[in-house]
C-alpha cells in the first residue's frame, strides 16, 4: 500500500533531490501523503513541529525556551493542511530526548524532527504539496529515506505520514510498507513505558519500538530491527536509519517488495525497479530474502 | 524491424502503440522502456518484441502467442496468466513470476525470487539461476525447472505438475505433500529439448523431479508441539 | 344438569413453579438440608459466544490455514520465577481431584497431557503417583485443607497454584461424599473410610493478607524461587482479589468463574455465587492494566471453556492461558448427567466402585483427550490466521466486536458493525473511580 525508498552514498551528495526524484517514480504507490528524512550534519539543533493551529506557537516557544536559546524560527502556514514551525536552536544535544518528550505530551504539537543531524519533511497529497511546502535543505549528506503513503487503517493526516520518530531515540527516522495486526497491544505496552501516541497509525509503534529497543541495548540497530521483526506482527518491510547507521528489516512471509542495489558508489534499497532509474538505467536491484534484516555503518 | 521510443509515447498508449506497429511489422524493438508497468500486456498475435532495458510489474501478463525477450529486469508478477507465448528474461525477476500461467514459456537466464509459478495450470516455467522459497507453491499442472538453488519449503501443496531440480539439498528443502522422484524417458527428452532451444547449458541426467503426493489427499498438521518431557520438574528429583 | 362440555383451561408457562423449583422444595422438605449435586451450574449465564472475531480481508493479509504456522507456544508464570513454566498450547488441564474423579480417569487425563504437552493440575486429592509418572508438566495445588499434601509434593512441582476458592462453590469448602471414600481414597488423603468430608474452608497457617505476604517468601525458599507459584481465585470480587494478588508477589493468577464445575456442590452455591467467566477476566485485565503489571502476570481463567472459539476470544480479552476441566471430562465419555456427587458415574469416571470403574479404557480416553486439545488448539488458531496473526498471543481485543448490548456494556467491546461502546465507563472504558 506504500512505497519505501533508501540511499546511502560513498561520497557526500545532495541526497534530498535524489530521494524526491526515487519517490515521484512510485507516487502511484502512495497518493494521500509523503515524507523524506536526511541526515545533514549542523552544529545546532533543528526542530521541525507540527502545529495543530497557528494560537500553539507561544506555548511551543515557552517550552522550547526552557532547555536552550532560539537562533532562529520559521513558520510555514498551513496551506491545505496544518501550520509547520522550524526552529534552530542552540542547546545541549543530552537533552534532546527529554525536549522531544516535553513537546509531545501537549495535545496539538507533534514533533516531526529534532535533532543537529536528522531533518524530516512530510505533508499530505502528492509529492509536489512537498515540494511546494517547504524550502527543502539540500545540504550534503551521504544517506536518506522517503515515502509514500496510501493510508489503510488511520486517518489520511500529515502527522499519520511516514518517516517517523520517537522520543526514546531522537535521531533514528522510519518508514514502513504493510500492516501491523498487533498494533494496540504494543501500544498498550509503549505507553507503559512512557510514549505518548499523536496518531493512531501503526507505523508509530513500530517507530516507537525500535527506538525503545536502540535505547535499551545502546544504539545497535541490527538487533533492534530483529527484535521488532518477532514482536510486530503483519506483514510489513521497513528501513530505518539513525545519523550513523540504516538497515532494513523483511517480514517472515515476504509479501512486500524490497529490493536492492550494492555497488562501489552507493546503495539503494526500494520497493520498485523503476525508482533506482534516477541513479542509472542499467543497473538490476536484488530482491531481498522473506525474514532478511542487514544493516550499514554509515 | 521497427523500433518504438516508449519515452516518447507514454504509459497509457504504450500498449495500443504496440499493438498498432505490430499490425505492420511482426518484428518490434523497444527502446527507453525504464521500467514501466504493464509491458506488453494483454497482446494476442504473432510476432517478436524485443525489450532494450529494464520493465516494471506485470510485464507480459495475459499473454497469447507473442515471443517476448527482455534484456534487463523485470518486476513482479511477469507472465502472470500467461495464455501461450514465450517471455525470456535475460536478468533477474521479482517475485511470483509465472502466477497462474496456462502454457507457453518463460526462460529466466538470472534470479528469481519467491513463490515463482504461484498456482500454475501448465506451461513451462524455466529458471537458470536460484529461485526464492515456496517456488512452486500450489502448482496445478505445469512443468517448473530450475537449475540453481531451491529455495525452502519448494513445491508447497502441489495439486499437479513438476519442478525440475538438480539443487543437492533438494529433499530437505521440500514442502509438504511433495515427494522426490526419478524422471521418466519421456521427461528426460523433452528437457533436452528445452535447452537445446534456449541455449542452456545442463543436461537432463543430473535432474530429479519433485512430484505431489499420489494419493491426491493433503494431510496438514495444524498443531505442531515441540515435547520436550525430559525437561519436568521430577525428573531432576531423586524419589525414594 | 349442565350437559355442556367444561372447556380445557390452560394456564400460562409456569416460569416459577417449574418442576425444578418443585423438586428442590421436595427435596428440603424430606431431609431438612440443602441438595448437593455434581458439575457445573446449568443456568444460561452470558459467555463468549456473545462476541464475534474481525477477519482480515483488503487492509490486513490472513495468514494461509494450512500452509503457514502460527505459535502456541505459551511462557506462564516468568514474572519473578526463575524457570517459568513453558507449554506447547495454551490450554491446560484444570485441577479435578483424586476422588471425585477415579484414577483410571486421572491417569489417562495425565497421559493426554504427554501427548500434546501441557500441563494437569492434581486437584484437592493429593498427589497420585501414577498421575505424577504420566504427566507432561505437573501443577500441585495447595488447599487450605492440605488432603495428601506434604514437602515432596512441592519437590516436583513445576507449578504451585494457592487455592482460595474455586468457581463452582467459592468461598466454601471441599465436598466428597461417603460413597465415593475408599480404601485408596482414605489412604492417599489421610482420613477415615466412608465419612463424609467437608473440608477446611479457609487456610490454616495464613489468615489474611497480612500473614501471607510472609508466607509467600515462606514458599519461595521453599522452592528455591524456580517453580511459578499461582493464587487461584473464584470469580467475586475480581478487582479487589486481583490487586491483593499483585501485591502479595505472584506470578500469576487462575480465575475461575462460576460457570466452572465440581465433583459435589451445594446447589444453591452453584447457581448463585460468583459472576461469569467473560466479565471476571475483562474485570482482571482491566485492573492489571491499571496496575501496571500486564505485562508480568499471567492470566489463566477457567470455567465454562469447551472450544478453540472461547479459546481464541479469552486470549484476545487479555488472557494467557485457559483451564478445562467439564469439557476434558466429556472428552472422555462424560454426559454430564449431574450425578457426580452419587458416585456411579456409569462411564467410569466420577466413580469409585470398581466394577463401574472398568468401564474406562485408559489408553483410549486418553487418546480422546488428546485429540481434544489439538482440535481445540487448531480451531484457535484458524481464527487466529483468519484475523492475521502469526502467534495465538498476538490476538487483540480491538479484534473483537460485541452482538448484544449486555455483552458490549459488560466488557467495553464495541457493538458490531460499529466502533463505539454502549455506556462509557463499563469494561474496558472503565475508569476505576469507585
């Protein structure tokens, strides 16, 4: 029901481009929503929030004023769905999950990113309301994700879109092609543990409990994504990445596509073909094992 | 031999386009295809196509006695109902290849990936490279020959039909209801056959065949406990 | 005079003075006490036959009936014993005594746990060898009338369960008539022939909950915090049961509703003490919710289980495991014809005379039992598949949908064809305030 894309470059590009150009290949994979997320390295924290009316932003700018200086701030208006607010702030990079977690416990604000090396865009419809939103940063970076979604069992809502991320560890971003049919006892579970839930969608949790699992066993994410593979149930591919690491997780029973393209200069992973066509024409991807999980250093 | 630019025609008319130049020339190439869906789907006739690069989903599905030959990648779902015809695939293919396929013949020189010839009704289905698992899975007629590597769980279910393997593990790889036999001399000839025409390098002898049970009837088991009794409290208690 | 034909007279349906309120008249009249009779309760009581399953279908893939697996492999009891108790079903067999059971009957329903791997609680009787060499896994229950229990019981043990009462009768005590008291009964139990026991009602070495929070460290050295110990409560006041339990260091809990059988009950204990099983097990999961616990303690519940349907709908309401006991017995040629107490059970089941007790083949019962479980376990898992799950425990409540408004008010599932729930504030919705 949703395309994936994922590229990691020997060399820094500029991976923001080339992910949007994957994803506009597969758009009919995913009409209702799409988001990228890319790892430029910046000295200060950028934090991207989602603001269910313009009225939010003192409370957002209160919160934030506790735990670092604003250097900078932006607010997109909404357009034709919910307004954005970009800010840059200098602040200790420790207390960035406790920020993270401040911001979400209030009903209205959803933190879309926050981090000095993660960034992440999404909006509802097709892939130019992306474009058309924001003013993409096209810094250099050497890896990226995207995706584009067709809602199945939540609301078509710009918080709902993929990639996602969790308090319990900020710099790590997902996507996710399938359905979890175990979606509400994880839930009940990571709320236990202390996630705050801003949509219903399953992909959430699934974000949610890999990052519980990086922060429980310090940061590998091989393990993590096997640990998430046996306790999700459904059938699903995700990719996730931190700042340092990306991989790749198949369902049991194979039933989604992911495909894959190694070669000296890059590595590509998608769920068509036809996505890899922006780097060369003539190279063949590989179809991943049903229960595969691999994961690079970056 | 005409030459189709399908860069220049488009998604939506790719098909009609290529039905309409095969009316003039039952020869067809087509350039600049990078990997779009629907390739050659649905067309009856005479003729050969010759793809320059890589297709997308359900190239040549429903095909009906058409020679088609792609020199890159196809995605999933190629063949799918293939009616007769030929599809060869110089590459490697994504998943479910051949579902469904009544006859004709797909040649796949690479790799496949799983549940290729998903409940085929006959035809052949030839692979040269590996196949992923349950390749064959729920076969009703058919012939499928791979000459790589089965993956597990390799002709789940069959109803009818064969799969052709030379793979040395094949017997642990089997899925259930399936058992492994020795080909006949009818079998043995036809193979040869086979890739004399397509060029392949394997000779019928190194061969077995993995047919469906002869009794026809299915045994499931749908609960499968692991016992391991020896682990019981009383057992690590001396009574007396 | 009048040669007029009287015309019949026809009163409405005597919904009260029904030949059973009759009979039970009759029957305090004669002998001046209160009847006891056998098995379970047969009033109509709301169950999990009120609930329906979502199948996956366009948003969700099912998972293929025959050719792809699903795990029943079940962890009970992991929350501080160091070796829980693993079985290969969720479905185990429930404590029925040595007693009201003859032991051509516990021996067989021992060897049925063999076969498919689970475990069989020994019942208030203590503890019969023959039970002990055929069983899988052994539970040992511990009364608060101790009938054959003694410090090698809790050797073997893999699974202790601390009785305060069972669904059928709670609050009361054991019942085992005279006739059913022989020579071997005697023996194993450490009481005279042919009395009639009525057993301790209340534990006589931790009155309270005070005095069993020491107990338990107490059990615990005992043995050697490995073997999963367990509180089984009736089905009363769940809420409150369950806190205590959480509290007191547990592992887990079997709750048993009052559709849950017996060897001898009083009448009137049966049909009107204690509530459902459906409602108890939304009460319990709700409050280890609340807790925080959930995730730790294992819920096994009984009372009333006879197919995987039941089955798979108590999993998805939170539980882990469930006990049968009626249906087991029926397994084995039982018709449930009520006469348990009487001990002449003519299938050789609920008897002790020997003659009747030859009438039970083992191997066969046993075998019958068996087949049981597995069909069980397999119905579960259909449904299961159907609704997309690869592993039994991954069922869910939000895969459930209510058909009446009692059964969607009692649990807080919402009405079919809906996502809403009759009367916030009921079941799941529930915010505890009281």
């Amino acid at each position: 029901m949703c395309g994936i894309a994922g590229i990691v470059s020997k060399r820094e590009i500029d991976i923001s481009t080339s992910l949007l150009k994957m994803l506009s290949y597969i758009q009919h994979r995913g009409p209702d929503a799409s988001g990228i997320a890319v790892f430029a390295k910046k000295d200060k924290v950028t934090l991207r929030v989602s603001l269910s009316s313009e009225d939010k932003k003192e409370e957002l700018i209160s919160i934030v004023k506790k735990y670092g200086t604003i250097e900078d701030s932006n607010l997109v208006p909404a357009g034709k769905t919910i307004p954005i607010m970009e800010i840059v702030i200098d602040m200790d990079s420790l207390l960035v999950p406790e920020l993270h977690m401040a911001i979400n416990k209030v009903s209205g604000l959803a933190v879309h990113s926050i981090g000095n090396d993660i960034k992440i865009y999404k909006e509802c419809g097709h892939l130019d309301q992306l474009t058309q939103k924001y003013t993409i940063d096209t810094g250099i970076c050497r890896h990226g994700i995207g995706h584009v979604r067709m809602a199945t069992e939540s609301a078509e809502d710009i918080n709902a879109a993929h990639p996602f991320v969790s308090p319990f560890y900020p710099t790590l971003a997902m996507v996710h092609n399938g359905q979890f049919t175990n979606y509400f006892n994880m839930r009940r579970f990571l709320e236990s543990k202390g996630a705050k839930f801003k949509t219903m969608n399953d992909s959430e949790a699934a974000s949610h409990l890999i990052a519980y699992a990086m922060r429980e066993n310090n940061g590998d994410l091989e393990a993590a994504l096997r640990y998430a593979a046996e306790q999700m149930d459904g059938i699903f591919c995700i990719i996730a990445s931190t700042d340092k690491q990306i991989g790749f997780v198949k369902d049991k029973l194979g039933i989604k596509p992911l495909l894959l393209v190694e070669t000296e200069d890059y590595i590509l992973m998608g769920s068509e073909q036809i996505e890899f066509n922006v780097f060369d024409a003539n190279i063949y991807a590989d179809e991943m094992e049903p229960g595969e999980v691999r994961v690079w250093n970056v | 031999m005409e030459c189709l630019d399908i860069s220049c025609i488009g998604s939506t008319n790719m098909n009609a386009a290529i039905k309409d130049a095969l009316k003039r020339d039952k020869e067809l190439k087509l350039i600049n295809v990078n990997s779009m869906h629907n390739v050659c789907a649905g067309i009856i006739g005479e003729g050969s196509i010759i793809i320059e690069d890589s297709t997308g989903l359900y190239t040549g599905s429903y095909l009906e006695g058409l020679s088609v030959r792609v020199k890159g990648n196809v995605g999933w779902y190629a063949g799918d109902d293939m009616m007769d015809g030929e599809l060869v695939i110089e590459k490697n293919t994504g998943c479910n290849v051949g579902a469904y396929i009544n006859g004709g013949t797909i040649v796949i020189y690479g790799n496949t990936g799983s549940r290729v010839g998903y409940g085929m009704k006959g035809g052949n289905i030839i692979v040269c490279g590996n196949a992923g698992r349950w390749a064959g899975i729920m076969a009703m007629g058919g012939e499928l020959i791979v000459l790589g590597e089965v993956g597990q769980r390799c002709g789940e279910s069959m109803y009818s039909g064969k799969i052709f393997t030379r793979d040395p593990e094949t017997e642990s790889k089997m899925g259930d209801n399936v058992f492994l036999d020795v080909l006949t001399e009818e079998e043995k000839s036809k193979l040869d056959g086979l890739f004399l025409k397509y060029e392949i390098n394997a000779k019928s002898c190194e061969f077995q065949v993995i047919r469906p049970v002869l009794s026809g009837r299915h045994e499931y088991k749908l609960f499968k406990p692991d016992l391991k009794p020896e682990l019981a409290k009383k057992y690590t208690v001396k009574r007396g | 005079m009048d040669d007029k034909k009287q015309p019949q007279i026809y009163n409405t349906q005597k919904s009260k003075w029904s030949k059973e309120t009759l009979s039970e008249i009759d029957y305090k009249a004669t002998y001046g006490k209160y009847r006891i009779r056998g098995c379970a309760t047969p009033r109509y009581m709301p169950h999990f036959e009120d609930l329906m399953i979502l199948p996956s279908q366009l948003t969700r893939m099912p998972i293929d009936t025959y050719r792809e697996d699903c795990e029943t492999r079940t962890v009970l009891g992991a929350r501080f014993a160091t070796k829980p108790l693993i079985i290969e079903t969720p479905i185990m067999i429930a404590g029925m005594s040595y007693g009201a059971l003859s032991k051509e009957a516990k021996i067989a329903l021992a060897k049925a746990s063999q076969l498919v791997g689970t475990v069989i609680s020994n019942g208030e009787g203590g503890l019969l060898p023959e039970e002990l060499e055929n069983s899988y896994r052994q539970s040992i229950q511990v009364l608060a009338s101790r009938m054959g229990f003694s410090r090698r019981n809790l050797e073997v043990a893999d699974m202790l369960e601390i009785l305060c009462g069972i669904g059928a009768k709670p609050g009361l005590s054991g019942h085992l008539m005279g006739e059913k008291i022989s020579k071997d009964i005697a023996l194993i139990r450490q009481i005279p022939e042919g009395i009639d026991l009525h057993s301790h009602p209340r534990a006589g070495d931790a009155f309270g909950a005070d005095d069993m929070v020491v107990k338990m460290q107490q059990i615990r050295e005992m043995t050697n915090w490995e073997t999963p110990i367990f509180c089984k409560i009736a089905a009363g006041r769940v809420k409150d049961d369950v806190k205590i339990a959480v509290k007191l260091g547990y592992d887990g809990i079997i709750l048993d509703g009052c559709q849950g059988g017996t060897g001898a009950a009083p009448v009137m204990a049966s049909d009107h003490l204690g509530i459902p099983t459906m409602p108890a097990l939304v009460q319990a999961v709700r409050t280890l919710e609340e807790m925080g616990v959930k995730e730790e303690m294992s819920l096994i519940i009984s009372g009333g289980i006879t197919d995987g349907s039941e089955l798979a709908k108590a999993l998805a309401l939170g539980a882990d495991a469930v006990a049968i006991g009626t249906g087991a017995m029926v397994a084995m040629g039982c018709r449930v014809c009520m006469n348990c107490q009487a001990g002449k059970c003519a299938f050789g089941i609920g008897t002790q005379d020997p003659e009747l007790r030859k009438k039970l083949d083992i191997e066969e019962a046993a075998e019958r039992v068996a087949n049981y479980i597995k069909g069980m376990t397999a119905e579960a898992i259909l449904l299961a598949k159907a609704a997309g799950k690869t592993k039994l425990k991954n069922l869910e409540r939000e895969d459930l949908r209510a058909l009446t408004l009692e059964a969607c008010a009692m649990t807080g599932v919402p009405l079919v064809g809906s996502d809403l729930v009759i009367g916030q504030g009921f079941g799941f919705t529930a915010t505890n305030q009281l």
